[in-house]
C-alpha cells in the first residue's frame, strides 16, 4: 500500500472517503484535526499551546502541524501507508512535508482532489 492525500473544499467527504479506504486497506486515517485535539485531550505542550490559539480563533502554526504529522506517521502503524486528511493546507505545509518524506526516505505516494 501507499501514502494517501486527499485535499478538497470543506463538507466535500474528505473524511467519509478516508475511513472507508481505511477500512478497506487497514491503513490509518490521519486527520490533523484529530490530532490536535488529543493533543489538547492530553494537556500536552503542543495540545495547551494550540488550545490557546484555536480560543483566541488562529491557526495553529505550520511547524507544530508538521510536528504533529512527522510524529504520527513514523509510528509502526504507518509502514505500510496512510491516509492524509485535508492535509497539506498550505504551500508551507506542502513544502515542508516533502522535505519531511525526504528525510525519512518516504514516498509521497498519491494526492486525489474531490470536487
């Protein structure tokens, strides 16, 4: 199996689309959203900092997002792929995350657009 993106508007079934791939190739559904909040569940460093944000209504920055994702998708369960949710966002994000693959000597896989 491969790594999975799946980029689109908001409400366009990014998330239905995942857990059903997931589902099918057992495969994690990573969604920054879900991790954020764990985070916040978990009163972790990052979790307090991105709380604190998302009240003041700001995005939480790129750095920590790639954080979140780098220590994600290096758990054992990613060895054979994953599903990306509504993630990269930005450019930042984009860029970044490849230098981020590079370094893990992972491949991008497939990214799918649902309009």
């Amino acid at each position: 199996m491969m790594n999975i993106i799946l980029i689109a508007p908001p409400a366009a079934g990014k998330g239905t689309q995942a857990k059903l791939i997931s589902e099918k190739y057992n495969i994690p559904h990573i969604s920054t959203g879900d991790l954020l909040r764990e985070e916040i569940k978990n009163q972790t460093e990052i979790g307090k900092q991105a709380e604190d944000l998302m009240k003041q209504g700001k995005f939480v920055s790129d750095d920590v997002i790639i954080e979140l994702i780098s220590n994600r998708i290096t758990k054992p369960d990613c060895e054979n792929g994953y599903i990306l949710d509504g993630f990269p966002r930005t450019l930042v994000q984009a860029e970044k995350y490849d230098e981020l693959l590079k370094g893990l000597g992972k491949d991008l896989g497939v990214v799918i657009y649902i309009n």
